[in-house]
C-alpha cells in the first residue's frame, strides 16, 4: 500500500477536553500527534470549562517541551461546537484536523486524511475511527450501531469516496470551507457527558449548500483508535445515544431542512432491516444474532421516538 501524497498546504490538529478522567486519553493522543509521518504544523489543545485540565495539560506540555502545541480555553458557547469554534480561531492552518481527547491516531492518520484536499473541490474529509473495546465487543453490539460509540459502521465506503458527513472523532475541513459557514453550530453538538450530536452534519450540509461544487470526502486509510469505555458498552448507554440522535436529528432537520437532515438516515433504515433479518435468521446457528437484531431493531425505535419527540416539543413551543 502506497502512502498518500502529502500536501503543501499548512495543517493544524486541534484535540477538545473538558475531563480529568479523560486525562490520560489526551495524553496518548498527543503523544501520537507526535509520531505522524506527516506532522501537524500547529497543535491546538481546547479545554472546555475545566481550570485544573487546563493546568495539567500546561504542565505536561512543558514537561514534553511540546513547542508546537498551544493551550487555550474556550472562550465560545460551552460545550464541543464552542470548543471547536475556538480552536478555529485560535489557528492559521489553510487544513483544519479535528480529532477527539479519547482518540489515538495511526501515524498515518494526519497524511491521509489531508491527502484528499489536493483536489481543489474537496472541502472536508473525515477518516476510519475505529472503536477500542474495554475488552472484547460485546456479542450484542451491531457493527451498524458502531456511530454510537463514535466509530465508523460498515456503509461508509471502504475504498473511499463521497459521503454527506464525517463523524467528529476524525474530521478535516478547508479552513475557508469551514469558516464561510460560521464554523460549528452552539445549537448542536455534545456539552459534558450530553449525548447530542449531528454539528458535523449541519456543518457539510451548509458548506455543500453555499458551494453547490463542494465534496465531502471519507478517507479510508486514515485511521485512528477511538476508546470505548465500559460505561458506554452497555445496552443502556446505546439506547440513550440512539434517542438523542434522534432528538439532534430533529433540531438539525428545524435548522437546514428534513430532506437533507435525514437522507442518509432513511437509506441506514432500509440497509439495517436487511441486517436484522439476516442475524435473526442466523441466530438458529449463532444465538448471539439475535441480541444484536434485538439491540438494532432497539436502537433505530429509540431514535425515531426521539427524533418524534423534539419535532412534538419544538411544535407546542411554537404554538404557545
């Protein structure tokens, strides 16, 4: 396999936290900005609300002697779009990386996933996030339902090519892409342990709709590891991100339309209903197939009763 081309173009990778019990996550996820074959050209580190992270995270920079990296507290909305926001503008990069506090990249990860911007028409790329399981995934959990836990699922295309949004735990965007649109909504997007979501979705929608040319493009080959941690490898956890998934659905679809807001969506439904019906059938030789139809079949209810909701709640306030 050939390594992509790098680009010329500046790149700054920019990591959000707002936990000390996500201390260590950081750690290892600037430890592997540090090893990319391609390093960032500025490391922006966005603290969230959290004045001891924020010394901790000066501390070690200063230990590591980390001079590419910058320290900043956001100065925006709380919450992952405000913090986002703020790396933004705390940056120059013409490429901007996103990549989460519980995340560690391949030393690949920052080569390919900016490879495709050679292309004048890409705006933003997202990359391979793959989750890192406690320990083994749990026979119940559908590879379909991987987006819960912040992890790609198997219809994105694998040799690459064109999708409607990346998922946030990889994300890339042309600086001039990003900003034109305002860059991340406060509306949308996760505050503390909220599960909400879909601002990389509003984002691509925006950007798409003001440059009708403009792709997002999924870069298979750029990978990283996204940590699940057992408190989100439970049943329980899947249904409640699943419901607010549907509730940030609905806001989104309020804020640029239902058509685009649940196209992707409505596709996912048709593919996972041939999936359930493959494990149920299945599940005569392998049992555990019907727990993970169980939890699909669980999780796509979940989200629409939340998706129902929201649209019911945002009608009676109009109303009233």
């Amino acid at each position: 396999m050939t390594l992509a081309t790098e680009v010329s173009t500046s790149v700054v990778a920019i990591v959000c936290a707002y936990t000390v019990e996500r201390y260590d996550d950081l750690v290892d996820c600037l430890d592997g900005l540090h090893r990319q074959t391609r390093p960032p050209d500025e490391i922006v580190c966005v603290i969230d609300g959290n004045d001891d992270l924020h010394r901790d995270v000066d501390r070690l920079v200063e230990q590591r002697g980390w001079s590419d990296v910058v320290v900043v507290a956001n100065d925006g909305a709380p919450g992952l779009s405000g913090a986002r926001n703020t790396g933004l503008a705390a940056s120059s990069s013409d490429i901007v990386a996103f990549i989460d506090d519980d995340a560690v990249p391949a030393d690949t990860w920052l080569a390919e996933i900016v490879a495709p911007f050679d292309r004048p028409a890409v705006a933003a790329t997202g990359g391979r996030i793959e989750p890192g399981w406690p320990a083994d995934r749990p026979a119940w959990f559908p590879p379909h339902l991987d987006w819960a836990v912040g992890c790609s699922i198997p219809t994105m295309p694998a040799d690459g090519g064109e999708i409607r949004n990346m998922y946030g735990a990889s994300a890339a965007f042309r600086r001039s892409a990003l900003a034109s649109v305002g860059g991340f909504p406060a509306e949308l997007g996760r505050i503390g342990t909220d599960a909400a979501g879909c601002e990389e979705t509003d984002v691509c929608i925006r950007i798409r709709r003001r440059d009708p040319g403009a792709t997002i493009v999924y870069a298979a080959r750029s990978a990283v590891v996204h940590r699940v941690t057992p408190e989100r490898s439970t049943v329980r956890y899947v249904l409640r991100r699943c419901f607010s998934e549907g509730r940030s659905k609905a806001i989104l679809s309020a804020r640029v339309g239902t058509g685009d807001a649940t196209r992707d969506e409505r596709a996912y439904a048709l593919v996972i209903t041939g999936v359930v019906l493959r494990d149920l059938a299945g599940g005569v030789v392998r049992p555990s197939r019907i727990g993970r139809a169980v939890v699909l079949t669980a999780g796509l209810a979940s989200a629409s009763l939340g998706f129902l909701l929201e649209r019911l709640r945002r009608r009676v306030r109009t109303v009233t």
